[in-house]
C-alpha cells in the first residue's frame, strides 16, 4: 500500500477568466471543466491542475450529498513546476516569447538542467524544466 | 512539444519538523533533500512535493551562480490530493487513525469513487482518492 503519486495540484487566482485563459496557452495543459467564479480545472499528463478562486473556496462550504468538501484557499504566490521534453527549451522560450509572456529567471542548476521562470496573470510562480531534474523519466 | 506533466506540486508550512515528520508517515512520500528551515523535498511517485517555508521563500532572494530563484510563498490553507490504489480506502482510513491523523470528511462523488480528507500540521487539505475518480489510469 502506497501513495501513487500527486493527482491533484492547486494553485490560487481570483480572476479565473484571466487564468483559463493563461493556462490555455499551454499544449499540454487542457480543460476539464470550470464552475464560474469558483474553479478551473485542468488535466495535464497524468494528473490534474486546478486553479480555485480563494475568495469562494476558502469561506463557501460546498458539499456533495451532505458530505463536506473541506474549505481551503491561500493567498502569495503559489508554485508549480511544468515537465517538458529534453531538449525543448529553446522551443518554450519562443512560446511564451509569442504570447508575451516575460520569463523572470533563468537558473542553470548545478546538474546541467536548466528552468525557465514566469508568472501567471495572478503571480503565481511557474516553471518549465525537465523532470530529469529531479532524476524522473520523461 | 507540450507540457508532459506537473513536475513540483508546494505546499507551505512554517515548521518543517512537523511537516517532514507527518509526510513521513505515508508509505510512498519519501524524503529527497531538506534545508533547514527553508524546504523539505519529497518523491512521490513521478513528481515532487515540496514543502516549504513561506517566511523564508517569499522573502529571501536564493540564487544559483547569480541567477535568481523567483520568490514564492502562499498563507492559507493550499489543496494536494493524492492518488491510492483503489480498493485500499479502508487500509488507508486504518493507517489515519493509528497515526492519530482525524478525518475531517468522506466524500462520496457522482461517480462513486471515495475521496477522504485530513489536514496536516500546517492546515493544508490533503486528499486520498482513486485516480479513476478523473479517468486516469492508476
């Protein structure tokens, strides 16, 4: 018995318009489904990415059959970290180059792996660099 | 070229301690790095949980050879949900309770998959379902 790996991912954005159509931008980030003024979800590879508006999710209980979904929301930047393929870097930063999108930092880690920095529309702190980063098969 | 998944899922915590000893209890959350005070990095299975400590990464410019890792750190309860193998709830619900770890709900969703709720030390909402719940393939 064990976990099997992270399913869901959040991050926070109180303009979900603006944030849907951010993450849009994205190959490989898609829509799943959106509830207005409360969430956006997306699927990406294997596992979910969902963007809640803290201002509903934090202070509105939602529930299913009487069953409580437990109230969260933060406020800051969050961070997520985005794989892309070995050897697509100079391809991403054409991307985000063309949708105007500043990237913050670049960092060359200490292993040779290189990330990519940018915000979303709500600050939050994303980054694309390959997973064997952190030693993961692409 | 696309996005091949979400590589580095934070969640925030001020006391570390607390944080990598109850991650620690989850077979399949195990420890990779840690630094004092500032994060503490786990594997689960093909992505990372990184906890860190808001009052130092949302303040404290880190850089690598003078390129600047961005500053990022949320307030507030944050969501991860983690993915089990199905048919194995009870187990998990056996290993909460010998832990001492209180289950705040139990949600029964539309499509019958069982998600179950708890907090960790920090307050962040963590999450243990099935990943069929999204049609993802355990």
């Amino acid at each position: 018995m064990e976990v099997t790996g992270i399913l869901e991912t959040c991050l926070y954005a109180e303009n979900l318009s603006e944030a849907e159509a951010f993450y849009s931008k994205f190959p490989g980030i898609d829509l799943v489904s959106k509830e207005k003024d409360r969430h956006v979800f997306f699927r990406c590879g294997s596992s979910m990415l969902l963007i809640f508006n803290p201002k509903h999710t934090a202070n509105e209980q939602t529930d299913v059959d009487g069953q409580a979904i437990p109230l969260h929301g933060a406020s800051g930047a969050g961070h997520v970290a985005f794989s892309i393929q070995t050897g697509f870097l100079n391809k991403w930063k054409e991307l985000l180059q063309r949708e105007g999108i500043e990237i913050e930092s670049e960092v060359t880690w200490p292993n040779g792996h290189i990330s990519i920095y940018f915000r979303d529309p709500a600050g939050n702190s994303l980054e694309l660099v390959s997973s064997e980063i952190w030693g993961i098969k692409n």
